[in-house]
C-alpha cells in the first residue's frame, strides 16, 4: 500500500515490515510512537517506530 507520511500520526494502528523480515513479508501489528521519515513519500514505506520498541516501515494502516 505504501502510505503517505501525510496519513501516518502517532498513535494510529499500523502493520510494519521489519528490516530482517523484508525478504519474507512478515509483518508487524503496532501503535505508532515515532515518524522517521521525513518527506511526504517513501518507496518502500514510512519507517517509524512502534511503542513496543521495534522499527520498520509501514505496509498498512488499520
């Protein structure tokens, strides 16, 4: 799906891939706690992290 940065606020519930997950597609379900990327749009997702602590990029809002 790729969103854009513009629809990702902290707080939102999203599914991310993880960098050691990128070859299988395993995603990970979390609330947004930090936005890393800082343009609009990124080709391969947004990375931001999650409250639990882990970092990807995101595939899907929910």
């Amino acid at each position: 799906m790729n969103a854009t940065r513009d629809k990702i606020n902290i707080g939102i519930t999203v599914q991310i891939v993880q960098k050691q997950d990128q070859r299988i597609g395993k995603l990970t379900k979390g609330i947004v706690k930090r936005i890393f990327t800082l343009s609009n749009f990124h080709p391969h997702g947004i990375k931001v992290e999650l409250e639990n602590g882990k970092i990807g990029r995101v595939q899907n809002i929910i």
